[in-house]
C-alpha cells in the first residue's frame, strides 16, 4: 500500500509538474503507518537548490479530518503538500500543528489560511513569528531568491488559546499534542497520533546533523530529550532527517547541544572569544556531524555572548 502511494503520487505529481522549474520542490510522501506520512526535508541548510525545503512535514489522516505537522517554508511549499493531502483524501484539512516558530517550520503558514485551518502554535512561538517573520523572510529572499518565496506571507490570524496538553480527534484518530517549553524554542509542539504510536517532535531532535540552537534553552532542552526517550513510541519524526526507530538515535542531538553549551560557558568564564576557540580548529568531537562547520561557526559566538549577558 505504502509503495502503491508513492508510484501514483509520483505519477500524479508527474503530470501536474510536467517540467523542473526552481519551484518544483518534488516532495515525496512516505506512509509511516496506515494514514500517516511524512515528507522528509533536504537534510542541508537552506539553499538556492532546496529553497527552504529542509525540515520534515506530517501528516495524519482520520475518518473526518486531516491535521498536518508543520507549514514548511514558504507559501509554495504549502501549496504543494495540500496538493499531496488531496491526491489522498478529499477530507478537510482542519488543523494544522506548527512545531515552532522557526522559517523552515512556519512561513507556509500564510496558504493554510486561505482553506480556513486551525493553526495551533505555543502562544510564545506566534509572538516570535509575528515579530520576527518580516526580517527573517527579507533574509531567507536575499539567499535563494524571490522566486521561492512567492506570495509567502507573514500573517496575524485569529488565534485560539489552548491549555496543553491538547487532545484532538480526526475521527477514530486520537492526537495529543503537548508544549514543552524553553527548549529548543521558546515553545516545542510535540504531536502524537495515539493509533500508530508515532511521535513527531520537530526540532527537539535533529537525526544526521548538527542541531541548531539560537534561541534555545539547553538544560530544558537536554531534560526534554531524555523525556521523549523515556516515553513509549514506534517511530520518532524528528524535524529535520530520517524516521527514527531506535532510541539511541537520539544521542547525537544530546551530546551536541551538551558540548556546544559547556564550551561556551567556559569561554565566557574564562573571557575567551569564539575567535580564539576557531583558531584552535574544529573539535574532533564534532567533526562526525553534517552540517558541523557552519553550525558550529554560527551558533558559537551567539551562545558566548548570550552566557557574557547572563
Ligand atoms: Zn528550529
């Protein structure tokens, strides 16, 4: 069945984007379980090939509704995940769940508004978007072009409070979805779908490269990662890379963001600069992560000089 779907998405698709233009993200749905499918980003930073397409989206199919994991980057980007959800189901899309408030995860927030869907996000997250959408939207068009982000927009919805946890039904689906505050965001949605026991935690776990961490709360972070390893889950979707099974997998985000936040405390005790630190090259330790260098290079100083505030 799970092949099945592909084939004939990729036939659909086929005829629907008869040639490659640089909008063409050629998305590909994976049936995790029955009814639940994720679309696995380009496991890179953001860049003028993937245009933005570089974290995972979800989504769950119940007997009435369908709820959707993340907006992904830009308006176009969603356009073509509704076009996927519907070449499976003609069911409305009801909610759709935005893990944090981060570009990659958000900006397609502005097409789900147009078929009228409940946008659930942390209260602080929202904040977050809407304040720093603007600049980062101007940014991510000066590094992969207008193009990509057509028509994305940063829009103000009508927002309902929720108290978490939050439990949804699609119509013999239960969903629960839970905040987990202060950790790698101001405010992480995890979102399970209780039928197939599978968990998607967006950014609280990043599978085959390194994590990033500018506005994250570490020690809340590490103590999440050691939650959602604890819980019981058949398959994990991080927000960026593959399906996680196993739950040593779960390392690699741990033991990063543990190294990256010790060496910054020390150097701002110590008074050493990030410079100094790159000076002395890249720390073997690190050196087996994708994504390292840049990752390295960007988040350092930033968690330096937030610890120098501190
Ligand atoms: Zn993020």
């Amino acid at each position: 069945m799970k092949f099945f779907n592909i084939i004939l998405f990729f036939i659909l698709n086929f005829y629907a984007y008869p040639s490659i233009s640089s909008n063409n993200f050629n998305l590909v749905p994976i049936e995790i379980s029955d009814n639940v499918f994720v679309i696995i980003g380009d496991n890179e930073n953001i860049s003028i090939e993937n245009g933005g397409a570089i974290s995972n989206t979800g989504f769950i199919i119940g007997d009435n509704y369908i709820l959707v994991i993340d907006a992904g980057p830009s308006y176009i980007y969603a356009s073509n995940v509704i076009d996927i959800i519907k070449s499976f189901s003609d069911l409305p899309i009801q909610y759709l769940v935005v893990t944090h408030h981060h570009a990659d995860h958000s900006f397609g927030i502005s097409r789900y508004l147009e078929i009228d869907v409940e946008i659930i996000i942390a209260p602080a997250e929202l904040k977050r978007y809407l304040k720093y959408g603007h600049r980062s939207l101007k940014q991510i068009k000066a590094l992969i072009g207008e193009d990509w982000l057509l028509d994305t927009k940063i829009n103000s919805f009508e927002y309902k409070v929720k108290e978490y946890p939050i439990s949804l039904n699609l119509g013999n689906r239960n969903i629960s979805i839970e905040l987990f505050e202060k950790g790698h965001s101001d405010g992480d949605l995890i979102i399970k779908d209780k039928n197939s026991n599978i968990l998607f935690v967006g950014d609280l776990i990043f599978n085959g490269r390194a994590p990033t961490v500018p506005h994250a709360n570490i020690n809340n972070w590490k103590n999440y990662i050691d939650i959602i390893s604890k819980r019981d889950w058949n398959y994990l979707i991080p927000g960026h890379g593959n399906i996680i099974k196993n739950k040593n997998e779960l390392l690699p985000t741990k033991n990063w963001i543990t190294f990256i936040d010790k060496t910054a405390k020390e150097a701002s005790i110590k008074g050493v600069s990030a410079l100094e630190i790159f000076n002395e090259g890249l720390p073997d330790f690190i050196k087996k992560y994708k994504l390292a260098k840049e990752t390295w290079y960007r988040d350092l100083p930033i968690l330096i000089d937030k610890y120098e505030f501190d």
